[in-house]
C-alpha cells in the first residue's frame, strides 16, 4: 500500500517496520475549555465589511501571534492586524499606517489586497524583507511582491 511520505501519526504499529530501544507512551487527553469567545468582535468602522481571515503568524521573538484579516468596505479592500500572547484574546494594535475617515488610529495596515496571501521568511537575511505577498490581480496576472 503506497503512503503519503508526509507527516504520519504513529497510533499503533502499521507503519512502524521496527522499535528498538524506544517504548511508545500515549498520554491520556485533556479536554481543554475556553471561557471566552475566539471570535474577535468586528466593531471599528472600517470592519464594517465582510471579514475574512487570511494568515496567523507566531513571532518567536516576541512570543505573539499575528492575525491579518481582509475587510471590505466601499469596493476597497483593507488588509487589517490583530495580536495575541495566547492565541485566545486577540488585540487591535494602532499601526498609524493609513488614513480612514480621516484618521490613522486604526489596525488597517499599509498592504494592498485582492485575494491576498502573505508569507513569512524567517530565512531571509533583510529583516525588512521577511514579508512576502502573492496577490491576484484584477488584471488576472499573478504576481509575488
């Protein structure tokens, strides 16, 4: 039977050819609640779109979690950011970045998006350059900025 080579889960010994100096130890579960929601509330005027989720990020450094989310509103697309310690309280930092109603105090950072995917590089040496984006195009043309 072919397998997928990816990651496997090693439950029992169906993919296991040999075990040699190891014991297999299977901790029991435990159910873990949550008190309070996960959502995080769409209450800003420029949220006042349709929301859609599109990266979570995990900075080693800083030990905090980084949720970029798209909004629009008026046929404008705002790449907005949220950031948790705990992946469960999430915060809306002031990025100052761009101007909305006349104001820059808001989370909206400066990224424009259509179908936007970014991608993070810890590997690159610019740390200026560690944000990359493939954005699709209205002009149907992809291209990786």
């Amino acid at each position: 039977m072919e397998q997928d080579p990816g990651k496997q889960l090693f439950i029992d010994d169906f993919f296991i050819e040999s075990m040699r100096d190891v014991r297999r130890v299977l901790n029991q579960p435990k159910k873990q609640t949550v008190e309070r929601s996960l959502s995080i509330p769409m209450n800003c005027a420029w949220e006042a779109g349709s929301p859609r989720f599109q990266r979570v990020t995990y900075d080693e450094k800083a030990h905090r979690f980084r949720l970029y989310y798209t909004n629009w509103i008026d046929g404008r697309a705002l790449v907005c950011a949220a950031d948790s310690s705990d992946g469960v309280a999430w915060e809306k930092p002031s990025l100052g970045l761009v101007e909305f109603d006349g104001s820059t105090d808001n989370n909206i950072t400066n990224c424009p998006a259509d179908e936007l995917a970014l991608l993070w590089d810890p590997h690159e040496s610019d740390a200026s350059r560690r944000w990359k984006r493939v954005d699709n195009k209205p002009t149907g043309s992809d291209e990786a900025g």
